[in-house]
C-alpha cells in the first residue's frame, strides 16, 4: 500500500490535495473584429478629444460598440489617434467611404479626421518597417567581400583547373586576413583582376573591362585602369614585368558589379585553363586621407604661385601687351640701355618692394650678400719669399687663445713652442741660402779669367 500511495504521489505531486477540484487553464483568445473589418483607426484628432466625442460622433453610420484613445505611456497624454469599433462591417464601410471625400468628411473638436481600416499588430509593425528608412550600419561594405568567390565543388566550380581554385582561396584567404584591420575597407566601385597574362597591356584590359559594362553607350566610365609591374625587372623597351594583376576604376556601382559578373570565372577571355579572378578592391582609409592631404597641400601651392606671377611688380612677372596678350612690351616703349637699367626702369614701387629696400636690396631674387672678407690683392704662393712679407701677421684663434674654456697651462706653452719655430725655422733657411749665395759668388770663376 505504502508502495502505491508513493505512485500516487509522485504523479500527482507531493504538494497536491487529491480532494481539491481541478482548476481549468483559460487561453485568452485573440479578438478577431480586425479580420472581421468592423475596427476603423482614426488620426488627425485633437488632443482634447474624448472617447464620448468619437461615440457620438461616429453613431451616425451605425452603432458603435467602443472606443479607445491611444494613449502615450510615458506622457499619459493623447497621441492624437485611437480605435472605433462598430456592430457590422457594413457601418465602418459607410464611415470610411465619408472621410474619404474632401469635404464635409468627419469632423470631431473642428478638426476632419482621416480614417482607415485597422490592420494587426504584426501588419502594423511591418507597415512601419517599410516606411521607415532603413541605416546604413555596414560603413565598410563588408557584403562585398564574397562577390566574385567560387566555393569549390559548387556548379560555378565546374571546369576551373587545380591551379585557378588555389589562386582563389589564397585570395579569400589574403581578403579575411587583411579585413581584420579596421582601417582597411571595400570599395564599391574599385576593381582588383588577378591571374592577367604577361602581355596584357593598360588600354587591352581598359577595353575589356569597358565592353564588359555595356560601353559608352551604356554610360560606364572608367577614370583608373593599369597593369601592376616590377620595375627592378624593365625589358628591352624599358617597360616592366607584369606581376598578374591589376585595378579598374569605374565611377558607378552598378557598372563595377556588372564587370565584375561578366568577366570573374569567363574561361572565354583568356583560355580555360587560365580564367580571370575579378574581386572588389580593398582600400586603406589611412593612407587616402594622406593622398586626399597631400593633393590638397599641392593644390593651395600651385594657387600661392600663380597669384605671386600675377601680381603687378614682382619680378619675373610678365605685363600685358596690345591685343590683351600676356607678353612682354616691345617696340618703341621697350627700356634703352643696359642690363641694369632695364630692370631698374621696369621695377615699380610696391609695399614687397620698399620692405626689400630697407633690408638692402630692390630684387626679391637675390639674397643681401656682405662683401667678401679678404680684401686687397689675392695672395699667391709662387710668389715664394717675397709673400712672406706680405702676409698679414698671424692671428690666433680662440682655441689658442689663452681663455677660460682652455686654461691647460701646458697647453698653452706648446703653443707658444710651435710658434716660436715655426719662425726660427724661417729664419734658418733665410741665412742658408744667404750664406750659400755668398760662397758660390767667392769660388765662382770665369772661364777667360783663368
């Protein structure tokens, strides 16, 4: 018995008494007025609008069963739209069909309401999500990154060689790696074609690409089209090896997925062997901001220089002629005179000009450049012992110079000791060859003397 009673009350539950009654579970049903066509949703009302306004307002097309304001949760206010249900469908016809002419239509608190056939939560809620415009989260266009990809084994897969499926994985491969930086996007209209033959030049993929889009009767536009190549490795025209893959530029989307579509896996391009690998190129945002920089730096030099070759004055700027020209003036009112004089007459006095004035000089293409420092005749040492005489007496510098940056005592002396014979050594050969003149003039006898 004892074993039962635990049957019993593990099916039942330990915590249940066998006298109570069960209870039955309801399931609320879902109201079906909104299949049946009888819920009208009204909008455009007053905000002071009651629900025994809408009533007595709407029983002139049948009888109403309710009517609900819809109501704003956090505010508690009216959100100026609310729900009318009628008795039959043939009441909120006649109601719809009213409002819907221009005038009188319905009108409630001087307001003409706008009213249509209420549809569902989940109707509703779709409505919404069309009409609502929909935000842009993919900023890296990351969607693209499989465009052109064959999965191997797939219908598309049929016919590639061993080597152009391998290309291709390295390819997806190098494309997920590179996807990991966050600098480094897809661009939409930027084409990168792989596995290109050596002798494919520049314009023979531009026209290839160009007949892919439709052409230029079709509107595509190509602004980038070249060959990758080594220029350490240059043929006998001085052209570089091709390295087997390229870019292509076109200006719009749609033209760059058609090219893409038409050319990516073609075995009719180059053989079926070799087939081109067609992808959307990566971009390094980084280093186009730097590019877009660096254009924008060279753009503002090039306007600097041509407003200084314009302004009147400057030199190396040029005047108008007759005939509204842009040449020099000739004839008879071309300056006279020497190179000098016609710069001098063709300069006029402008605010650059009186500041190079005080500074010394009336032509901003030259520097103010001292006089030279070694003034008088030029020393030569063929002179010999003559120029010894005159060279100007020697001046220490500040290295031999007894300062206090240098006060080594002994130093100091060694200096004095190389001066000292650096002028009895001058001294020595000065009485030499003295001395050895006087003696060969003493000994010295012609021939007719003796």
């Amino acid at each position: 018995e004892d074993s039962v009673d635990d049957d019993i009350d593990s099916e039942l539950g330990s915590g249940e008494d066998l006298d109570a009654p069960k209870r039955k579970k309801y399931k609320m049903k879902k109201s079906s007025d909104v299949s049946e066509g009888r819920t009208v949703f009204v909008r455009n009302m007053s905000f002071d609008t009651h629900e025994d306004q809408l009533i007595n307002a709407f029983q002139q097309f049948g009888e109403v069963k309710y009517a609900k304001v819809v109501m704003d949760k956090l505010t508690d206010h009216s959100r100026g739209c609310a729900f009318v249900q009628f008795e039959t469908q043939e009441s909120a016809d006649d109601c719809i069909n009213v409002s819907q002419q221009a005038t009188p239509g319905v009108v409630v608190g001087g307001r003409q309401l706008n009213i249509t056939l209420a549809v569902s939560r989940e109707d509703a809620l779709k409505i919404s999500d069309d009409k609502r415009p929909k935000k842009v989260t993919d900023k890296r266009n990351l969607y693209l990154a499989r465009e052109g990809f064959i999965r191997p084994g797939s219908k598309e897969a049929e016919g590639v060689s061993p080597a152009d499926m391998l290309k291709r994985n390295k390819v997806m491969t190098s494309i997920k790696q590179r996807l990991n930086n966050t600098n480094i996007f897809i661009s939409t209209t930027r084409l990168c074609v792989h596995n290109l033959p050596p002798t494919v030049t520049d314009k023979q993929l531009k026209t290839l690409f160009m007949d892919s889009a439709g052409g230029r009767a079709a509107g595509a536009k190509i602004t980038e089209c070249r060959v990758m190549r080594d220029l350490n490795r240059v043929n006998a025209a001085g052209v570089g090896k091709s390295r087997g893959f390229g870019f292509i530029n076109f200006t719009e989307h749609t033209d760059a997925m058609k090219a893409l579509h038409t050319v990516n896996n073609n075995p009719q391009i180059f053989t079926d062997i070799r087939r081109p690998i067609v992808e959307f190129s990566l971009e390094n945002c980084v280093a186009l901001q730097t590019k877009q920089k660096r254009i924008e730096k060279f753009m503002a030099q090039q306007k600097i220089h041509v407003k200084e070759r314009k302004q009147p004055g400057v030199s190396g700027s040029r005047t108008t002629g007759q005939g509204g020209t842009d040449r020099p003036q000739g004839g008879a009112n071309r300056p006279r005179g020497n190179w000098k004089q016609r710069q001098s007459s063709q300069v006029v006095d402008t605010p650059i000009l009186k500041q190079l004035k005080d500074k010394g000089t009336t032509n901003p293409g030259f520097k103010n450049r001292g006089l030279p420092k070694n003034i008088g005749a030029k020393i030569r040492l063929r002179d010999g012992a003559s120029a010894v005489a005159r060279r100007p007496a020697w001046k220490p510098t500040r290295k031999h110079t007894d300062t206090p940056h240098n006060t080594d005592s002994r130093q100091v002396k060694r200096v004095k000791r190389v001066r000292q014979g650096a002028s009895d050594n001058v001294d020595t050969l000065v009485s030499k060859y003295t001395t050895h003149r006087q003696h060969t003039q003493r000994n010295t006898q012609k021939w007719f003397e003796g």
